[in-house]
C-alpha cells in the first residue's frame, strides 16, 4: 500500500511542480486578523502603525500569489511567532469552563 502512494508523489517531485502554499496564506490571513483586533483597543498613533503593518502583509499575500515559492520576510515570521506565543499564554491563562 505504501508503494501506490508514494508514486504520485515521486512524479510531483520530478516534474518540480509548485505547490500552492495554502498554510502561507491562512498564516497570513490570520496574522491580518489578529493585528486588526489589536488595532481596535489602543491609541490613535499606534492605530496608524497598525493599518501601516496591515498593508505591509496586504501587499506580501498579493505578491504570495504572484511568486508562490517565494518565502516570508523575516520580519514576519517573527511578527507571527509573537502573535502566537501571545495567544497561546491568552488561551493558558483564561479559566477552563471544563471542571477535572
């Protein structure tokens, strides 16, 4: 069984096809997301950071489409990597409603 699914595969490899890079996308999209409900609870000058940061992503998913093997900028990959430690210590502190 493990020889009729590797074959595909093989031949996807050797015809060097790109793959479309859908987790960029949602890594994206969500990134987007999170930035856009911190932009609603501060302050008019760091509100424009924001929507400066927002179109900065905006324009990096655009050229995404254009050149899909193309990688992420440093800076957000460290931009999504604080935005996620950031949410998982929200989700860890917040009070379960399951009782043990």
């Amino acid at each position: 069984m493990r020889g009729e699914f590797s074959l595909p595969w093989d031949r996807y490899r050797n015809l060097k096809t790109i793959r479309w890079p859908h987790r960029k996308f949602t890594s994206l999209q969500i990134l987007i997301n999170n930035i856009k409900e911190l932009e609603k609870g501060v302050g008019n000058r760091i509100e424009e950071k924001l929507k400066d940061v927002i179109k900065v992503l905006e324009k990096e998913k655009k050229k995404l489409k254009e050149i899909l093997d193309m990688e992420l900028e440093k800076k957000t990959k460290r931009l999504r990597q604080t935005c996620f430690k950031a949410n998982y210590k929200r989700r860890r502190l917040m009070p379960s409603s399951i009782p043990h």
